[in-house]
C-alpha cells in the first residue's frame, strides 16, 4: 500500500509522472501557507504544546466563506517551515512552559465549523476529514446522505438523529491527488501559534515532540457534530468538563498530593466554538424549549471557566452563512460541493446567520427597506435552501423512502422552519445584556483590516442574493459582528453598546486565515494564559509533592 506522502517518506524516483504531479500540487499548496511559517517559528521556539487540542481551533470559518477552504487553512507537511528561534518570546515564556500543571489552570480547546471529523457508527465510512479523490469541477460530494442531518416532518430537532457522531478535532485531512495519498495538516497552524506553554494533551500525534517529561497533562480538545444544535453541544461540553475535572483530581492526588482544590478551565474557542462556548457559559447545560420560549440565564457553565478566550468568532453572525444557506458551497476547487440542502439540514449554519434588527438584509431595489429572514415565509417565497424546487433530486437522495414529490417539500419546508426559529430563539438568548459572575472573563481577537461582506440584498422578483455592503473585518467576520455591536453595521461609536462585557478585545490587521499566525496574538494569548492572575489561587502543595517541585527544575530546556 502506498504510504502518505511525507518528508519521511518522499515519493520514489521511480515514480516519475506521480512526482511532476506531487510537485505541482505541492507548489500550489506552499503558495497558500507559506505565510504560517513565521507563526510556526515563534511558537516551537517557546516551547508550546497541544498538539491536536490546538490544531482543532483552526478549523472553522473559510477565508473568504462561512466555510474553512480546506486547502486555504492546511499546512502541508513536508516542512513548509523552518526553526528560527525568537529569542524574546523564548526568554519570557521557555521558563513558564516548564511549570508544573497544577500551577495553571487546565485548557480546553473548542474548534468551529468543520473541526471535528464525522464518522458514520454503522458503516465506519469518515463522512467528513477524508477524501480520496479531487474535483476540478463543481461537483458535488459522494456523502451527502451521510454528512446531511436527518428530516421528518413534526418531530423536534433534538430527536432527529443518525449514525454519524464525532470522532476527535480533526487534526489531518486525507486527500488523494492523482492516486497518491497525501496528509494535510489540517490545523497545525493554532497549535503552532497558540501552543499554550507547556499544555500537552498526551492522546494527540506527536506528543512527545517537546520535552517536558511528563508534567503536562492539562490540554483538552472537546470534539463534537458541529452540524447541530449548538445548545446541545453545550449540554455535551458540560460533561466533558465533568469528566476531564475528575481526571485532574485524581492526577493531582498522585502527582502532588494536592487532594482539595478548585479547578476551573481556560477555554479557546474559534468561529463556531466561541458562540457553543458564550451560551455554555450562560446556560450550562439548559436545552432551547421546544415551545419557542428561552431558557434562565443562570450562568451555570460560567462555574467551570474562568477566562474565555474567542478568535474570529462571529458573534453578531455572518453573512456568508446566509449566502452560503441559499446557493451552497465547496469548499476549494479540488474538494466537494456542498449544495443548499444539504447545508440546510445543519441547525449550526442557521445558528450563525446574522441579525435582522442590524438589517443586514435589504432590498434590491430599496435599501432602506430591511427583511426578516427569520420569517420562513421569506424563504419559500424566495425559493431558497431547502424551499428551492431546483434542490429535489438532492431531497431524493436525502430521503429516499418519500416517493412523493411534495411530500418532500412539505418535510423539506417543515425542517427549514425548525432550524430558522430555533436560530432566533438561540441568537435571543445570546443576546440578552448581563455582565459575567466575579472571576470570569471574556477575551476577543478579531481583525479589522481588510473589506468584509456585511449587508446582503435580495431581488423580491427573482430571490438572487448578492453583497450589498461591506464593513472593515478580517474577510470573514466583520468587527461589528466579532465585537457584536447594537449600532448598524456601518455605524462608528465611541462607546459602542454589546451584550457582551468584554474584558479585552484585541483588533488585528490580518485576515481572517492569518489571526492565529499573528505575532501579536501569540505573544497576548501566551501572557493571559500564563501570566495573568488566576481567580483560583495556586495549591499548597503536601510533603509528598516535593519530589515532584524537584523533578520540575531538571526538566530540558527547549532550545
């Protein structure tokens, strides 16, 4: 079997067709990522580790799209970089990296959209996170069965499931080019940037490349089916939190001695990952009631985290998930096609769209005239996403047993409508004004440098969306939407209003795919972490924790 292809394992001379093949995928692979390299020298330097946990941060919003381009955010893997050290970021942080666990507080990374690989239970098929062929076409995906959320006319959301869970943040994407296998490191690039000083998660690839013995055990990556509902993944981080506070317990016990401690956890979310992140925050566990209503803001999760740390989030929305809802995407021009309704299974892609009361929705042909594209009306008048006759031969697929044309219209409207009010009652809970209980804080990095689509405008006669406006942001997110202001899209304000109490906010001059290889994000982020004042203090330790300070101060330092 042929193996990946790899500096390891370099494609056989032999082979001379496949290598002038190889070659050419690769330079135009190198031209996308070649600006990760500095983000990748900055962090190895000091010695930073979470392998997966971090990589899985990288995986949502596309540069120019709701969706990650793959290929766009990959690092390929015959080593685009080069180790050039830093001596600043070494200097300060080397020392801190080398601490022992307890002196921190645990991390837990939470990727976005397209983080986390799906897996089909009965099948074992990867239904996401594997491709073994490219598409020089527009040609749509073999999975869409698979990869498409389940539909049936009067039944909730939360009880419409399939086979198909997560399985792990996805750290590789496996593409085929030509026949020859080739491993793309899907989101190595926040590892490399982020790296959380010292933070390993001892289940991910290549562990063991920093030498830290084996005191760091506190890196987490919560993977989950980023196609729901985002308050049940909520209810899902609940437990993990659960679960990963025991396992610390009982490390700390054998490691230190320390046997009665608080332990809360710092978390990393991007795009997707920082709202699941803010409503877990607020509601803990709490479902959205099926009966529209919304659930008590008692900032139950908020008793697990103490600082929140949110990269690109759109928090306000993204009008490239209504484009995207509407028309469809593919994800680069070698990987599937993904066309409306199959997106529009996805209770997530809803969940992000923007907020009408911005009136980020405007006629053709008067601007000053706004829609409520909450309203499911709107959509079947419109002909979009799962409303649009032209996507039938996609429901056929979709629901196979319904032979019946406009019963599959009648399901296909009925799951639209679910998924469009279900968004407005989670973006209302969200956007409820309430400052966080004493000892939590929320952190943004955003940009703001480059033309961001904003405002979309729709032709009533035809449904044909296009970009009426846009704002400064980061090519993807918009920072009226990262900040989440309540002034119009376009409005500048001293003091804007947010329901969101930020206690930092950080603006970028980057895009989108380059915030996590931006210096001045790694240099801020690694400082919060490491070095500002945690709200639990540190443990004393016991007399039989000793050993252990003293094993601490032989560690290797990275060099």
């Amino acid at each position: 079997m042929m193996q990946p292809w790899t500096n390891d394992n370099p494609i056989p001379a032999a082979g001379a067709v496949f290598a002038i093949t190889a070659w050419f995928a690769r330079a135009q692979l190198h031209r996308i990522v070649n600006n990760a390299t500095e983000s990748h020298r900055l962090v190895r330097l000091a010695g930073y580790r979470c392998t997966d946990a971090m990589m899985a941060v990288r995986s949502s919003l596309r540069a120019h799209s709701l969706f990650l381009p793959a290929l766009a955010l990959l690092l390929f893997v015959p080593g685009c970089a080069t180790d050039h050290p830093n001596s600043s970021l070494a200097a300060i942080y080397n020392p801190l990296a080398q601490r022992p666990d307890y002196e921190r507080n645990p991390v837990i990374v939470i990727p976005g959209v397209l983080g986390s690989r799906l897996v089909d239970d009965e099948t074992g098929k990867i239904v996401w996170g594997k491709y073994d062929k490219i598409r020089f076409r527009r040609q749509q995906s073999d999975d869409l069965a698979e990869v498409s959320l389940p539909m049936a006319q009067g039944v909730p959301l939360s009880q419409l499931r399939d086979s198909v869970r997560s399985d792990g943040t996805l750290a590789y994407l496996e593409l085929s080019v030509f026949g020859i296998p080739v491993e793309l490191q899907a989101y190595n690039q926040i590892l490399q940037t982020l790296g959380v000083g010292g933070y390993r998660d001892s289940s991910a690839p290549k562990a063991d490349e920093f030498n830290y013995g084996d005191e760091h055990f506190t890196c987490f990556q919560f993977d989950y089916d980023w196609r729901r509902d985002v308050a049940e993944n909520a209810a899902l981080l609940d437990r993990f939190i659960a679960e990963k506070r025991e396992y610390i317990r009982a490390e700390y016990a054998n490691r230190y001695g320390i046997t009665d401690t608080e332990i809360r956890f710092d978390t990393v979310a991007h795009s997707l990952g920082g709202l699941l992140s803010r409503y877990y925050l607020r509601y803990g566990s709490q479902q959205l009631p099926d009966d529209g209503s919304l659930p008590t803001l008692d900032w139950e999760g908020a008793r697990n985290v103490e600082r929140l740390v949110m990269v690109g989030t759109p928090n306000a929305g993204s009008a490239f998930a209504l484009r995207d809802l509407v028309k469809g995407h593919q994800l680069s021009r070698v990987l599937p096609y993904y066309p409306p309704a199959a997106l529009g299974t996805m209770p997530s892609i809803y969940q992000m769209l923007p907020r009408p009361r911005h009136q980020t929705l405007v006629d053709a042909k008067n601007s000053d005239q706004a829609h409520d594209f909450y309203d499911p009306e709107l959509w079947r008048q419109m002909k979009w996403g799962l409303a649009d006759p032209n996507q039938d031969d996609i429901l056929q697929e979709l629901l196979p047993d319904v032979a019946d044309r406009e019963a599959r219209e009648c399901i296909a409207l009925d799951h639209q409508r679910k998924c469009l009010l279900k968004a407005k009652q989670f973006h209302q809970s969200l956007d409820i004004p309430a400052t966080p209980p004493p000892g939590v804080t929320l952190h943004l990095y955003a940009g703001d440098a480059i033309e961001t689509p904003a405002v979309m405008s729709v032709d009533m006669e035809t449904g044909q969306l296009e970009v009426a406006h846009s704002v400064p942001g980061d090519d993807t997110t918009t920072r009226h939407s990262a900040v989440m202001t309540e002034q119009p899209v376009d409005a500048v304000s001293a003091r804007p209003a947010s329901p969101i109490r930020w206690d930092s906010v950080t603006f970028l001059h980057t895009s989108h795919r380059k915030l996590t290889a931006d210096p001045v994000f790694t240099d801020n982020v690694l400082a919060l972490l490491l070095q500002s004042p945690r709200h639990a203090q540190t443990p004393i330790l016991s007399p039989s924790s000793v050993g252990a300070s003293v094993h601490r101060q032989q560690l290797e330092r990275i060099p």
